[in-house]
C-alpha cells in the first residue's frame, strides 16, 4: 500500500496558525471554495470568484495587525471578507493571486458599546447587522442600515460598499449609512493601526468618538466606498436615534406617467421631506410612501401634505396596492406566492441623475424587450427612489419565468447593455466591490484615476490589500 503523501499547505500556514490558532485557519479545498460563492448571477454565466490560497479567521484588530503585517512582509495579497452580500462575483476573479490571503472578519462581531445618553453605538465591523441594529432597537433606537440583504451584510463590508452603506429602507430621506459614521479603527496594508473620528484617535484626551471631523481632516470618508483597498475595516461607530413609534404606509393611483412624476418631483423638492420613503412604480402609475415618526401629529401632519399632494396632481387612495407590488418584489418578504412566479431580478439598478430616471427606465424596458420574450417575463415594474434631491436609484423589478433558458448567460449579455446605459446618463452601478469595481472605474477621469492610485501606493506600497481592485 503506498504511503499517502503529505499534504501540501499553503506556505503561510503555521505562520497563521500561530497568529490565530489552529481553529481558525484553514487552506483545505472545501473551506477555500466556501468562500468564493455571491448571491447573484454573476457575469459570464460564471457563480464562482477566485479561490483563495487560505482562509484564516483573527479575532481581534491586533490579529488583523499581525497578519497585514506578515503579508507585507512575504508579499501574499490579501482579501478581506465580511457576510459575502456581494451583488458581483467576489473575491473578484482579477484581485490577487492564487496564493491569496482570504480575511474572514465575521468572528469579529461583538458590540463594543451602546451610549444612550450620547446616542451612539460602536461595534466590530464583523457584526451582521441585523444582529447590530436589533440590539440597538431593544434598547429604544433606530440604527441606519442596508436594507436588503440586512441577514446577511456584515458592517464593515457594507462601508466598504455602495454608497459606503447600501440601501438603508429610509434612505429617501436619510441616504446611506456613510452618513451616520462617526469614526472607524483600521488595519492599514502595512499593519498600522489607527482611529478615525473626533476621539481618541486625534485627541488623546478624549475617550469616546463624538463627532466626526473637528480638529481633524475627515480621513473617515476617505475609507468609506473604497471596497477595501486602502485598510481592514475592524470597528465603526455610529450615530443612532430614538426608535420610531408611528409607522404610516399608503399608495396613490396616479391615473398617468406625467401626473405620477410631477407629484413625486413635488414631494422630493419639499424641505423638511414629508416622508420617509417613496417609491415611484411605472405599473399603474402609482407612487408609494412611507411614513414612520416618533410623534403621531407629525406623522399624521406629513401624511396629509403628501395626500394634498398626490390629490392635487390627479391622484386617487389606491390602498393597499403600492405595498402588495413592494412585498412582490422585496428580498425581505420572499415567500411562497412571490417564489412561484419565478426568479427574482433587479434588473439594471443603479443610481442615475434624477431627471433622467424615466429615460433611463425606458432605455431598460427596450433592452429587456430586445433580450427576452414576453412569455420569460411573469411579472415587472418599473421603479424609481429618490436618493435624496439630486439622484434616484431607477431599474426593473423582473420576475423571469423558471421555463427560461440560459437566463444566467443572457443576463450576463444584458449586464454589459445596461452598464452603457446608466454610464452615458451620468450614473453609476451598484457595487463597490467584486468584480462591478472595475466597471465603475472605467468611468474615472484620468486626473482622479492618478489621485486615487497616489493614496493606493502611499498606504500600500507592495499593493496586497486587494490588488486589482478598482484597476490597480
């Protein structure tokens, strides 16, 4: 019987092992290829990124220190990984090597503190953060996040994200989570550590994170949307607010395109808005609001300024309508009756200049049209949120029938078809991360391509901290 040979480990393995112990270190096939999976349909019909040499899961930011450290030293490129909620293939297929470092932040997930007086909370970047805003909520608080996926997005890698915090369910109103960081504790590429924010990082004397920038320049931003090229994410602090006590939701039938856009163009240029959320459905023309307050005569208040709007403009109640078309297509509420009608897309979404939205829609209907046959398609509507006053994120919900053929490859035709279209119309897709990155930087002009490349090679000069990424 021939002697079975010795396995062959990754040449940084007892290294590793010796930073994180044995139990959280692993380069075995199954485990590597464990990580290279995304929820979407990836392009090229492909379901898979690249599969990192080792996986390795530190615990604390002098772990995180340690091993930046070592990879400098031995010049292995690193990817860090939070709860995998990627919309595009990651890791990316052109970041690294074979020999890559694969950084799982998720044991990284205890809540380091929540300050009701102060109203802020701090939590390792590892965290879900479903788990971090419903501890937050217990205790009487709203926490800003990601609204979909929220089960699976670790904090840290939403930062990293779109936007630098996704699509939190207030965003109407609020934007994203970017807005509400007050300071974060960062791995840098060579191994440094430091602390953002107006806090001990830049006031020895101060023990807590207050503020954001006072006395500083607001080099927290500078981490934000950077998809992980220019630090390890490990802690963030955020600002929360009391919890919402009255939650109003209704729908107004528009009776035409023209008389739904003028009232939604109405209700975003109102100061302060009147709503919470607001969604513009090209299906039955139909706009949708939501409303949730702390005091019911404000709620009520904003409620009847949003009614008087919509009536003004043509508008009928529609009841219920707006909120059955948005349980239909929410990735929260997918459940039997949405899962029979096929798979799920949100086809083209990205965030665009808010006056050229409705082109924008149109141009993907016609591309959905050139691309499928009708019998594909069991259900779509078009859709459009404002993003504060200026932008709006605009696409397609498509439900694809089961029965259509090479749905993956034919969308990843498609992919390419609608990056041009929100491109020329000044908008952006997204992702910050996997492999959307590079096709957002294609878009850079070459006097912030060299800015952004100087900030890369100043903090990581062997470039290792996700080389590749944004075309570096």
């Amino acid at each position: 019987m021939k002697e079975l040979k010795e396995k062959m480990h990754h040449r940084l393995y007892e290294d590793l092992i010796s930073i994180c112990g044995s139990k959280y270190v692993s380069d075995e096939e199954f485990v590597r290829r464990g990580y290279t999976r995304t929820p979407s349909i990836s392009s090229g019909g492909r379901v898979r990124g690249l599969t990192p040499g080792i996986v390795v899961r530190p615990g604390s930011t002098e772990e995180v220190s340690e091993i930046m450290n070592l990879a400098n030293r031995e010049l292995v490129p690193v990817v860090p990984k939070g709860g995998g909620g990627s919309v595009t293939i990651s890791p990316p297929l052109h970041v690294g090597t074979s020999e890559n470092i694969l950084i799982d932040t998720t044991r990284m997930n205890k809540i380091i503190e929540i300050d009701e007086e102060t109203m802020r909370a701090t939590a390792e970047c590892g965290i879900i953060l479903s788990t971090f805003s419903a501890a937050v909520k217990r205790r009487g608080f709203h926490l800003y996040t990601t609204d979909v996926p929220v089960h699976m997005d670790t904090l840290g890698g939403v930062l990293s994200g779109f936007c630098g915090g996704g699509e939190p369910s207030d965003m109407c109103t609020a934007g994203c989570l970017n807005n509400y960081v007050l300071g974060l504790k960062v791995v840098l590429p060579k191994g440094d550590i430091i602390q953002t924010g107006g806090g001990p990082g830049t006031n020895i004397f101060l023990n807590k994170i207050l503020h954001r920038e006072a006395g500083t320049p607001d080099l927290t931003g500078m981490f934000i949307g950077d998809g992980g090229i220019f630090g390890v994410k490990t802690e963030a602090t955020l600002t929360i607010k009391p919890f919402p006590k009255t939650y109003l939701v209704g729908t107004y039938k528009m009776g035409s395109r023209e008389n739904m856009w003028k009232a939604f163009s109405k209700l975003v240029a109102m100061d302060p808005y009147p709503y919470t959320r607001l969604i513009m459905y090209d299906k039955e023309w139909l706009l949708f609001y939501v409303i949730s307050e702390y005091f019911d005569e404000i709620a009520e208040f904003k409620e009847k300024i949003v009614r008087d709007t919509c009536i003004s403009y043509g508008g009928e109640d529609a009841g219920t309508a707006g909120l059955e078309i948005s349980k239909a297509f929410s990735a929260r509420e997918l459940g039997k009756e949405e899962a029979t009608r096929g798979t799920l897309t949100y086809f083209g979404e990205a965030i665009v200049p808010r006056w050229t939205a409705l082109e924008y829609i149109d141009s993907l209907e016609t591309l959905l049209d050139r691309t499928f046959q009708p019998s594909e398609i069991t259900m779509r509507a078009g859709f459009i949120v404002p993003y504060l006053r200026a932008t709006a994120i605009a696409g397609v919900l498509v439900y694809f029938s089961k029965d259509t053929p090479n749905l993956a490859d034919r969308m990843s035709e498609s992919i390419t078809g609608f990056i041009g279209l929100f491109a020329e119309r000044g908008g952006f897709i997204e992702a910050n991360q996997g492999e959307a990155a590079i096709g957002c930087a294609a878009f850079w002009s070459p006097s912030y391509r060299s800015f952004v490349q100087s900030l890369k090679n100043a903090l990581d000069p062997n470039n290792i901290l996700m080389p590749g990424l944004w075309g570096f």
